[in-house]
C-alpha cells in the first residue's frame, strides 16, 4: 500500500477520477471541485493544495483532497492502514486541519487518528 501525491488537479483525476466515479454519490464533493479546477480559463494556483491516492497493486483504494482554506475531502476507506496513510501525510503537509468532510463515522475516526 503506498500513497500517491498529486501537483495538480488535473493529474489527480486522471489516477483517481475511475474510483470516484465508481460511487459519484459517495464522491461528488471531490469530482465537482476538481472539475472546476481543471475547468478555469486561467490556471489557478494550487501549490498549496493536497491531492493524493492510496493505492494497492496499482488500484486506487481511496482518495483524498484539500483546497485551502477548506476542510480536508475524503473518500470511502475501507482500509484502516490507508487512512493511517492520509492522516500521517496530510499532518506532515499541514500539521492541523480546519475540518474534515466525510460521512460521519469516518470523518470521526480519521480524526480521531
């Protein structure tokens, strides 16, 4: 299991945009910011943004984004290890957070690590 960064929106929804898509309900936070991002006439500066993947055997197994100053997105997890993975490296990137939006239980136990 591995975690993947992305340096724009762009190249994250080429890896990531199948998965999201697969559950569109579940995702469309992530699908509709990075759409627009991607959309702008003119590039927006997204240095201090966060896109990344967790992958497994080269799949996507989970995906998250942050857009400053906003709360960290995160999709369905369904791995304890790969949300160990995105909490360590987004407190790495960031050191705290404003927030993050998920379904409950997982934004209370992604917190909670």
């Amino acid at each position: 299991m591995r975690i993947e960064r992305f340096g724009a929106p762009r190249e994250f929804l080429q890896r990531a945009h199948p998965f999201l898509l697969a559950r569109e309900a579940e995702h469309n936070l992530i699908l509709g910011v990075c759409a627009n991002l991607v959309a702008q006439p003119q590039p927006l500066d997204t240095s201090d943004c966060y896109f990344t993947t967790v992958e497994v055997g080269g799949s996507v197994i989970g995906a998250a984004m942050v857009t400053p100053p906003h709360a960290l997105v995160l999709s369905r997890l369904d791995s304890s290890e790969a949300m160990e993975l995105i909490a360590q490296d987004v407190l790495a990137r960031y050191g705290r957070l404003p927030g993050v939006s998920a379904p409950k239980p997982l934004a209370q136990a992604f917190a909670e690590r």
